[in-house]
C-alpha cells in the first residue's frame, strides 16, 4: 500500500496570496496518477487536478499541479475567498487508491 | 449531465450491517468503475474500494476486506455497498463516486470526477 503525507498539515493565509501545498508518496506513482481534490464542510469533495497536472473540467487557471515520481505540488496562484477549505492529495495508480491526510488552507 | 443520487441517513447497532445505494445517471453506467470513500466526523477521506460495474468485480481496502461487499443491478444503473459487523468508529459520511472509465490509458485516466452527496452513518448502541 502507497502511504500519502502532506504538508504542511494548515496554512495561513490571505487572499490573494499564493498557496504552495505539498504531497509525497511512499513509492513512485504509476503514471503520475495523482489527484488533488478540495473540500469544504458539509460538502462532497470536488476534483481539481489529475495526472498531477490536468485540470479537472471547469476548475479555474489558478490552481495547477506539477510534479513526478513521489513528489507533487498543488500551487493556488492568488486565493479568492472561496478557495479556504482542505485539500486531499490521492494516488490512484495502484490499489489500494490511498488519500493524503489533508491540508486546511485558512485565512 | 451526470448525477449520483445517494440513499439517505442510516442508523444502526454495532454488530448490524448497513447498505448503501448509489444511483448514477447521465452516462453510460458500465463505462466507469465506482468508488466508495468514507469520512468519519472531523476526519479526513478514507477509500473504501472500487467496483467494475461491467464485469462486478471489486477491490477493497485491506482495513475492509472481510467486511465490505460491493454490488450493482446495471438494469437501475444504482451501485451498493454494505457493510458488516458495524462498530462505533464506522460512524461516519459515505460517498460513492464516480471513478475512472474502463480501459483508460494516460491522461484520459479521470478519478472520482462525480461524486454523491453522501450517506451519514451512525453506528450506537
């Protein structure tokens, strides 16, 4: 099993900065199969990213993904209000298809 | 457009099962493997497995194995998944979503892109 860390566990910011989150996987993802999905409370997790660099359908320029191998990124270029929530890391190149812990992104 | 409908709040004893249904609409059901997630209350997502709801074959997490059956009836397009012997720290919002189409190579590959509302679970005695 692919174990997923994140980092850091929170962060503390304003809008219209910029938001750098970190993953690391245990072992090298096949395919680069990372996604990146933000929640907010109450609600389902929404798709971001997959294949570390592919926007999910009708999220916004100002989230990307980079990365490869065990070590991805998800950069929030200029947060808007509605962007504070936490965010989950996943592999999904091998199953089990395992979560990061989560990132909280507050003002 | 596609949607996934899930059944509603359940609550149950330790020791009992609890079924959860997923009905998907909008696209061809059979294409797209299913996932189910879990979030216990101020927890973070835990995946639970996925089912090929072509052939039915699954894969479960191994803290599930033994316990987790994964199911679908293609004729109502509606995927299930029940879990047994229920303790106290299976408490939690169970989502079903829709994963990654069968067959699927590269950046074609898209996970859980839809996802249900979710199904609260408690598990008390």
């Amino acid at each position: 099993e692919i174990v997923m860390t994140q980092s850091p566990v929170s962060l503390s910011l304003s809008p219209g900065e910029r938001a750098t989150l970190s993953c690391r996987a245990s072992q090298s993802i096949n395919n680069n199969y990372l996604g990146w999905y933000q929640q907010k409370p109450g609600q389902a997790p929404r798709l971001l990213i997959y294949g570390a660099s592919a926007r999910a359908a009708g999220i916004p320029d100002r989230f990307s993904g980079s990365g490869s191998g065990a070590d991805f990124t998800l950069t929030i270029s200029r947060l808007e209000p509605e962007d504070f929530a936490v965010y989950y890391c996943q592999q999904y190149g091998a199953s089990p298809f395992t979560f990061g812990p989560g990132a909280k992104v507050e003002i | 457009q596609v949607r996934l409908v899930q059944s509603g709040a359940e609550v149950r004893k330790p020791g009992a099962s609890v079924k959860v249904s997923c009905k998907a609409s909008g696209y061809t059901f059979t294409d797209y493997y299913i996932n189910w997630v879990r979030q216990a209350p101020g927890q973070g997502l835990e995946w639970m497995g996925w089912m090929n709801p072509s052939g039915g074959g699954t894969f479960s997490a191994p803290e599930f194995q033994g316990r987790v059956t994964m199911t679908r009836d293609a004729s109502l397009t509606t995927a299930y998944m029940e879990l047994s012997s229920l303790r106290s720290d299976d408490t939690a919002v169970y989502y079903c979503a829709r994963g990654q189409k069968l067959y699927c190579s590269g950046n074609r590959c898209i996970p859980s892109d839809f996802w249900g509302q979710g199904t609260p679970v408690a598990v008390s005695s």
